[in-house]
C-alpha cells in the first residue's frame, strides 16, 4: 500500500468513531498505524535535542535571559555563554543546579 492511500484510509476509519468498536475495523488501525509510525521513524527520525537547544528553550520558557540564568545557576555569564555555545560542559555539580532550577530532567542535563 502507498503512503497516501494509507493516510486516507486511516483518516477514513478515523471519521467514524464507530470502527474503533469493530474488532475487524480496529485490527486494520492499528495495522495502519504501526505502518505509518515504521515509516516515519524510518524516514524522518526525531533526534535527541542537545543540552545547549533544552536550556535555550527552558531560558524562553522562564523568560530568562543569561545574566539572570547565571544568577539562578551561581555562575558567571561567561561560562553561561560557554555552555549555550557549546564551548564547555557544566560540571556534575552544576549539572544538578540547572536540573533543579529549570526543572530540566536530570537525565537530559548528564546525556544519559
């Protein structure tokens, strides 16, 4: 089956709310479904953000800017500015400050 006859045919079983019910109906979505996840995961994987991307976006979320996350981490701006360029790594201590502060998950901060 092609890409786009299978999307139809998902969108076309979805349309009714009924064929979830269906044993038959609900097989064949969930078929369909495990074909489009394969493709997608194989065609365009999703990459694991680096530590740089989750601060930057956590600092927009916080409305921090780096004078004030240095601050929140008891750092300087300078070695902010080093790990958002991706000159240096924070150490384990400041690893665990900046999970704890941002609410960043600690497994993220140490790349595990």
């Amino acid at each position: 089956m092609k890409k786009d006859a299978i999307i139809e045919r998902v969108e076309m079983l979805l349309q009714n709310p009924n064929n979830i019910e269906k044993p038959k109906q609900k097989i064949i979505l969930n078929l369909l479904l495990d074909l489009v996840a394969d493709y997608e995961e194989r065609n365009y994987p999703v990459k694991k953000p680096s530590l740089t991307e989750v601060i930057k976006f956590r600092m927009a979320e916080m409305n921090l800017n780096q004078k004030r996350l240095s601050e929140l981490l008891g750092v300087s701006t300078s070695r902010v500015s080093e790990y958002l360029n991706g000159k240096s790594e924070p150490t384990l201590k400041i690893a665990l400050i900046i999970s704890q502060k941002s609410g960043i998950d600690a497994s993220i901060v140490l790349g595990v």
